[in-house]
C-alpha cells in the first residue's frame, strides 16, 4: 500500500515494482516459453470479453495487440521478477496486467502510467484470477515446449541413432545380462534398440 517509484521507462506498475522489492531472492527470471503462455492467455481472454460484449471493442482489441507483443518477446524486459514468490503467482499475473495494460495506453495514445483508459485489473485481468492464469500458462508453455523442442530433438536423435545402427551393422560384440556373457549380438542391433525407443517417445506425445 501507499506510493511506490517505478521506473519512467517502465511498462510495468507498482503492484511489480513491490514484488521486486519483496522477492529479491533467486535472480532468476521466468522462461521465454512461460512469458509468451502468459501473453496468449491474455489475448485470449480480451477476445472472449469482447465477444461477450464485457469490455469496449477499442480497448479490447488495444490489450489483444498489447498481448500479442508479449507472446512475440517484444516485451520481455519488463518482466522484471524473480521466480520465486508468493504462491499463487499473484505478482506475475499483475507484471503482465500492468505491462499489456501501459502498452495498450501507449496504443491508444494515453498516459502512461495512468491506468486510463485500460486498466490492469478492470481490463487486462476481466474474468480471470492468478490461480487460474498461472496453471494455465505453465500447460501452455509446456505443451508449446514438447511440440517445438522436445518432439524435434527427438527426431534428429531417432535419426542419428537409425544411422548409427546402419553404420555399426557388421560389429559383433558381446552382450551382456546381470554383469555374465550372453548371447553376442550386433552393435547395430542394439543403436537399432535405441532408436526404436525414440521413435516410441515421439509416439507417445
């Protein structure tokens, strides 16, 4: 409560400027994945507002533009705090309200800093709590995760292993059960194994 000095530069308020203060724990900050889960929830709920007729076509597609800045990572400097912090992630929900909201006056030609005529909570967080928006951005993030990072580094590691088992076809060795010789298979056979394995973790997501 009371006054607290933000930064002239930044898009982000008070309500982010406390948690900075409060929180200075870890220095570190959240993901490029989690900031962008964080800007589509928001674009996301300025559509559905407005679709509902709940908030103003001109600020409503303001926030949604805002928002889409944040997905993008042009914002990404002004989420300022660290991961670790209050439960609920309350603080982060409010640093993205505070960010879309001033980005969106600055669209519309406002104050910064105003809280006119987009405000934080009234607009950008309409129909929405922190415990609601955190959960949702940490699936987002990670579903966006698995299909543009995981799924393909799976698949350049399936072919390399499928290459390798090509390539190490004619090499007899020696396997191996509980530590004792075994039946002797070929070193191909089992990248052949590895790569199958792959192959089944890329089927399985």
């Amino acid at each position: 409560m009371g006054e607290m000095r933000v930064p002239a530069h930044a898009l982000y308020g008070a309500q982010t400027q406390r948690a900075v203060e409060n929180f200075p724990i870890s220095n570190l900050r959240f993901s490029r994945e989690f900031i962008r889960a964080m800007g589509l929830i928001k674009l996301a709920a300025a559509t559905a507002n407005m679709d509902l007729g709940l908030i103003d076509k001109n600020i409503g597609n303001a926030i949604v533009k805002a928002a889409q800045e944040v997905a993008d990572g042009k914002l990404d400097e002004h989420f300022v705090l660290d991961i670790f912090q209050t439960g609920s992630g309350t603080s982060t929900n409010m640093n993205a309200n505070e960010v879309i909201s001033n980005r969106a006056i600055q669209i519309l030609g406002g104050v910064l800093g105003s809280k006119k005529p987009v405000h934080p909570n009234d607009h950008v967080n309409m129909g929405q709590s922190s415990n609601d928006v955190i959960p949702t951005a940490l699936h987002v993030a990670a579903m966006e995760s698995i299909e543009h990072a995981l799924i393909p580094a799976l698949r350049k590691l399936q072919k390399a292993l499928a290459a390798k088992a090509n390539e190490f076809d004619s090499i007899v060795k020696i396997g191996r059960t509980h530590l004792q010789d075994a039946t002797p298979v070929r070193l191909g056979q089992e990248f052949g194994g590895y790569a199958r394995q792959a192959q089944l973790a890329i089927h399985r997501l």
